[in-house]
C-alpha cells in the first residue's frame, strides 16, 4: 500500500530530530510504504531464489529495501528514503506519518489501526521527492473504532503489568487480536511468530515447506 502527503505536514508535528527532508520546498511529496499479510508469500517465494536475500540478518527490512530501493531508482527526481527500521539518526515516527497522512489511525494501544486491515499492517519506508505534494491541509482521518469498548488499551494495561513478571511474545500479539476491526486479515501463523520473536529458524523453515 501507498499513501501520498505533503512533508510539511508531518514536518509540523514532530520533533526537528525526526523531520524527513523537504529538498528546500516544504509542500514537497512524500509517499508513504506499507504492507498487509500479502508480503509474506512473496518474500518467501523471493528468499527461494536468492540465496542472499535466504542469508540476510533481517530478510524483511532487506527485501523492503531491494523492492524499495529498485522503485525509488526509477523516480525522475531527486528523493531520499527513510527506512521504518532505522532507529537513531533519520529516524521516523512511522505510526504518527501513518495517521498524518490518512492512512491508518493511532490507536490507544499505539498501534496504527487501518480502516480495512485494522492493525494487521506494517509500515516499511517512507520515499521523499523533490515535487510537489497534495495541497491543502492534512486529511481528517476519523477513528475506526466506532462502537468498541477499547479491548486493545486493557490488553495493552495487561501486558505493561505483566512485563515485569516477563510478558511474552503472546501477551503482545493479544495487544493486536483484541482489535475487531480487519480480524480476516490476520497475518499468517508463521507471519505472526516471525514478526514477533524474529527467529530466523520459523522463517527458514516457512521458506522450506514450500519448496
Ligand atoms: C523501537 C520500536 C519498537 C520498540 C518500542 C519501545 C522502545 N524501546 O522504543 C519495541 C521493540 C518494544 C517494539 C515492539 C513492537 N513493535 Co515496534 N517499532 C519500533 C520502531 C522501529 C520505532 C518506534 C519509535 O521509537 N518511534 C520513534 C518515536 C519518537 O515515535 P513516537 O511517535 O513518539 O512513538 C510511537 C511509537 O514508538 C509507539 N511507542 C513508543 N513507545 C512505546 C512503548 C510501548 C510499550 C508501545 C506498545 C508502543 C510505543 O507509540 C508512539 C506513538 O506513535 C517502529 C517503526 C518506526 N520507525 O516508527 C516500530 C513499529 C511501531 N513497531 C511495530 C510492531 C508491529 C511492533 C510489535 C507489535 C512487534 C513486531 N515487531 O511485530 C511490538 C509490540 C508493540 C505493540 N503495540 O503491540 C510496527 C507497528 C505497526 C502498526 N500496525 O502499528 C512498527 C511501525 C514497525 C513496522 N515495520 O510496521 N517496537
Ligand atoms: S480495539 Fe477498538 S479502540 Fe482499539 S483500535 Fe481497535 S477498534 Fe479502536
């Protein structure tokens, strides 16, 4: 999935440490880059032919990045990427961007919810060009949790009080299944272990059942 904004939208509202580059014109474009489960069949299909990609430390992060990257080549203007991965210098706050951008809510359990998915998505890169953004002021993205007790803020008390008593993999992913909104597209089991614990061996194994 991808969604168009203006950089200085979200430019505005974070701090200057995790501003993302404007090339000197603040209404320029940037395009946010974001998956559903529909990433795990082709990365697994892609790590059967490249044995590079089957040996990479984080297979996902560097998938994103060759698909990413390859795109973002073929752009005819100046651009810079910012990877969701990156944490430190050029970092981005890839769930505020997300919500800033109209395309996925923030939850109260700090997840960004989409109106479809709900929180059964991830978000991967971010890709500023030097052109023009949309006009205007950002969209208003109205919560999708209309009707909803917040079962992900008492899933997400219940996991920061059991951390101290070691909370699990499991106790987060309740976090996310206790959201109503998009549960058909729930990632994959082997997604899902993959995602949270990044054992390699689940992954390699994956790749494997399907040769
Ligand atoms: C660092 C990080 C973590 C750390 C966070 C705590 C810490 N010590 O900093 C840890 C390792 C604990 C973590 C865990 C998880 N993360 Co994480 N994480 C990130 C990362 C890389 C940076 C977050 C950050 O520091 N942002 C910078 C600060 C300045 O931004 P911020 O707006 O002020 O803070 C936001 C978030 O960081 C978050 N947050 C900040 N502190 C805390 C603390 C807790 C307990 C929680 C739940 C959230 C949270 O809420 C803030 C509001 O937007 C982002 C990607 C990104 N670049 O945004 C992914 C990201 C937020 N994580 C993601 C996910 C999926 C998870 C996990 C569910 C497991 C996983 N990897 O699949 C778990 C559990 C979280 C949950 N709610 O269930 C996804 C969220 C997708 C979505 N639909 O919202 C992201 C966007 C990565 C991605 N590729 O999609 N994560
Ligand atoms: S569980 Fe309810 S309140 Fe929480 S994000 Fe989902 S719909 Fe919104």
């Amino acid at each position: 999935m991808a969604q168009p904004l203006q950089v200085a939208w979200y430019n505005a509202a974070v701090e200057p440490h995790l501003r993302l580059p404007d090339f000197d014109r603040p209404d320029s474009l940037a395009v946010l880059i974001g998956n559903t489960r529909a990433l795990w069949p082709r990365l697994l299909d892609a790590m059967r032919d490249d044995d590079r990609l089957r040996r990479a430390a984080d297979p996902v992060d560097h998938y994103t990045m060759s698909v990413v990257g390859a795109a973002a080549e073929r752009i005819g203007a100046r651009r810079e990427v910012r990877w969701a991965h990156t944490v430190g210098a050029e970092m981005v706050a890839m769930q505020r961007l997300a919500q800033i951008a109209g395309l996925a809510y923030l939850s109260p359990a700090l997840l960004a919810v989409h109106p479809q998915f709900g929180p059964w998505i991830g978000l991967r890169a971010v890709v500023c060009i030097d052109v023009p953004g949309p006009a205007g002021d950002p969209p208003a993205l109205a919560p999708p949790c209309d009707a909803c007790d917040e079962g992900c803020r008492r899933a997400l008390s219940d996991v920061i009080e059991r951390s101290a008593a070691a909370a699990t993999w499991r106790d987060w992913l309740a976090v996310r299944d206790a959201c109503p909104r998009g549960r058909e597209h729930r990632y994959d089991d082997d997604q899902i272990e993959y995602h949270y614990t990044k054992n390699l061996a689940s992954l390699l194994a994956a790749v494997d059942r399907g040769r």
